[in-house]
C-alpha cells in the first residue's frame, strides 16, 4: 500500500506540473491548454459584446423616454394657468404713484375683464406697497419682488427688478397666445448631443452682465465657473450662472435665426456639489430651450455674452416657435 507520503506527493505534482508543460509549444499538453485558454478569451469576449448589444436597445429607449417626458413636461409648463403663454402685460414703475386696472391711462395697465380702478403701487426707492381701490377685495400690503402675487379674477400681478428698475409683470390665464397654444417643435432626439463637459470654477466668483431684449434694462448675476466641452473635434467653451439650484447657460449657435430663435437658447445641468473644484458635468443640448420671449413681447429674456455665442451648429433641442424671428 502507497504511503500517505507517497500519495500528497503524488497528488502534488500532479496539482504543480511542469512549468513548462503549458509554455512549451512542442508540447501537445501546452497546445491544448493554450488552445482552451484562447476559446475562453474569446467565448468570454463574445459574451460580454452579447449582454452589451441585448443591453443598447433597454438603454436607448430609457433616454429616448427621459428626454420626450421633459419635452412634455415642457410644453404643459408653457401651456399651464402660470405658463409663459399667459404672460399679457409688463408696466415700469415710476417713483411715487401708479394707478393699478383696465384703464388705458392706468400705469399699470390690466386687461379689460378686470375692473377700470383696482388700486394703485407706491414705489419709494426700492420699496413698493399696494393700496387697493374701494370694493376691491385685494389687502394693502407691501410687495416683495417674485412672491407677493396679487389676484383678480383670471388675472394675477406681482412685482419684479431688473437692474435698479421696477416693474409689475402681468399674467391673465384666459390669454389668446394661450388658447392658441398647439405644441412645440423639436430637432429629433439625438444622443451624440448629450456631452461630458468639464466644469472650471473661477478663482473668485465673478459678476456677468446681460443686456435683454428689452433696451436699456440690463441683469447680473454671479458665475460660479465656465464649462468646457468638445465637438468634432474643436472645444468650446461657456461660462455659467445659477438659476433655481442649477447650472444655467445662456448661449447662441450657428442654429440661431436659421432654425432655432435668434436672440439666444437656454440649458440647465446639474450643478456641481462642489462649485469650488473642476468636476465633470453632463450638457443635454437633446434639452436645450427657447427663452420666454417666444412666447410673449412682455418677457426680460437676457442675452447670450459675447463669449457664449458658438461657432458650431447646435443642431439639437427647441426649435423655433410660430415662425418666430
């Protein structure tokens, strides 16, 4: 009978064979071997392109779906009671006295379905208080830029700043431009727009300035950062602010005033956790929107900065509205 000595040995060099056993191409124990490494390699390979070609179909319809639920979303937004299509009305304040209603020699003009006197707006500097007219069932309060919303009947007027200017902006949701709402129009989804882009942040928060559409009012608002992206090729780059706790970018492309409206689009991303340090952030262009001022003469739309007017095609996104130009 073999020793226990004899057979863990046994047993060991048949678990620890020859070095060269495998290596060696003139061995037909290392040719089968090598050949049954080789096919695993390759059934393995195989596999794995399989799972990633079964995987694409699920993975584009889930963006094809992302994108098409915003682009609904969006047109229920534009649409809805407090849509940008109900914006009817946009009255600078003057220092002192405005006379609030449907008069046409109201400063603050409303439309005909409310009342000729509904109250009157005194503005002293930056303050401004709302005085209501006898039988108008709206209390006396002071008005806090984008917060204050006074209502009467379909119509609502709240109080906004741009610049060192003042202005009441005017919304009725029993607008024209809202009953004539049909839909949106849109490039087709396109997921090469969706871009990896790098986020930079400046050394100390800088101060941008807009002109808008409308002359001689201006906005400003921090920028947190640039961001820096790559198409065929070329880079590109846009600097950013905040807006509602998102990256905001105001931008214009070779699109604009061709097949996109001409003054400018707008794009939100996800905004950094960290505004302090590079980071890597993602620009949806498949989401890029026309400004308000589509919509209604009445909006403050900013536009684009110099430095974010492209020189590609964006070729992606809202296109233009009615024909608008």
């Amino acid at each position: 009978m073999m020793s226990d000595v004899g057979q863990v040995a046994n047993l060991r060099r048949v678990a620890n064979p020859p070095a060269d056993l495998f290596s060696n191409p003139n061995s037909a124990v290392g040719n089968r071997a090598q050949d049954g490494i080789h096919i695993s390699c390759i059934a393995m390979l195989l596999a794995i392109a399989a799972a990633a070609i079964l995987l694409m179909p699920a993975v584009a319809a889930d963006y094809t779906k992302d994108i098409a639920d915003f682009r609904a979303a969006r047109e229920r937004s534009i649409s809805g009671p407090d849509g940008w299509s109900t914006l009817v009305g946009l009255a600078w304040l003057k220092e002192g006295l405005n006379r609030v209603g449907s008069d046409p020699d109201a400063e603050v003009a409303l439309p005909a379905s409310v009342p000729a006197r509904v109250g009157t707006i005194i503005l002293k500097g930056t303050h401004a208080d709302f005085r209501p007219a006898p039988g108008i069932k709206i209390p006396a309060q002071e008005l806090k830029e984008d917060s204050t919303i006074l209502n009467i009947g379909t119509v609502k007027f709240f109080l906004i700043q741009r610049a060192n200017k003042f202005a009441i902006r005017i919304k009725d949701s029993d607008a024209p431009a809202r009953k004539e709402f049909t839909h949106l129009s849109w490039y087709p989804i396109d997921p090469s727009w969706r871009i990896e882009a790098k986020f930079t942040p400046w050394d100390q928060p800088r101060t941008l300035k807009f002109d808008t559409v409308i002359d001689g009012v201006t906005e400003e608002d921090q920028s947190p950062g640039y961001v820096t992206f790559s198409k065929d090729g070329h880079e590109y780059r846009l600097d950013t602010v905040v807006d509602d706790n998102e990256l905001f970018l105001i931008f214009r492309d070779q699109t604009s005033g061709k097949t996109t409206y001409p003054a400018s689009r707008f794009l939100y991303a996800a905004l950094p956790k960290n505004l302090k340090a590079p980071s890597t952030v993602v620009l949806d262009f498949n989401k890029a929107i026309n400004p308000p001022c589509v919509f209604s003469p009445y909006a403050t739309c900013p536009l684009p900065p110099p430095q974010n007017r492209l020189t590609l095609p964006i070729t992606a996104g809202e296109l233009m509205y009615n024909n608008h130009r």
